[in-house]
C-alpha cells in the first residue's frame, strides 16, 4: 500500500517541489496549503505529517496544530516532522511533541533521508 504524507505549508512552490519529489518516491502527496483540522487528518489518516510553523491565514500555528495532533489517541502514533526557518525549530518541535524538525531551506536529500526515518 502507497504511503500517505500529509504536507501543510502556504508556500505553493514548496508544496508543487514536494508533490513531485514525494511522487517519484513513491508516495502519496497530500498537499494543504492552510492548516487543517484534527478531524480532516483523521479521515486522511496520513503516514507522516509534514508541518510548517508559520501558516498564513490560518488561525492556528503549526505548533499548535502538532500539539493538538499529539493530544488526540487516535493520531498521536503519526509522526510530525515541523518544517520551518524559524532558529528555534527544535525547540518548537518539542515543545510540541513533533518526532523531529526538517530547517528551511531544506536539502532534498537530507528531507527524504529523514522522511524514510518514519516511514518504513
């Protein structure tokens, strides 16, 4: 079965780089350029979340929505990687209970090689 990761950032470039390279590796992308809800991730019930920080226009942070993700049973087994350029990133990922942080700007490979960490 293909595996699903779930990729929110409100960079369109960011998310048309990753649909492809997510694609060719095999994966299906889902890709929200808004946050979501804690509801809609459970109907998508992805592989591995992808998480940017800083959401423009929507009312939450990408820290908040991980930390409501990690409080939920039913989707607190998901990872959550927090992507962003923030200098704190580590910090915000375990603040809120992310499995890791990928910084921006990323290295491709670096991305997929921490990707295929959490998904086997």
């Amino acid at each position: 079965m293909t595996k699903k990761i779930l990729v929110i950032d409100d960079d369109e470039d960011i998310l048309s780089i990753l649909d492809i390279l997510f694609v060719e590796e095999g994966y299906e992308a889902i890709l929200y350029n808004t946050g979501t809800t804690t509801e809609q991730i459970k109907i998508l019930h992805p592989d591995l979340i992808l998480l940017d920080v800083r959401i423009n226009g929507f009312e939450k942070t990408g820290v908040q929505i991980c930390a409501e993700i990690k409080n939920q049973l039913e989707l607190n087994d998901i990872p959550v990687l927090l992507v962003s350029a923030e200098m704190n990133v580590d910090g915000l990922a375990r603040s809120c209970g992310a499995n890791g942080y990928i910084n921006k700007p990323f290295d491709i490979d670096k991305l997929l090689s921490k990707v295929k960490e959490f998904i086997f």
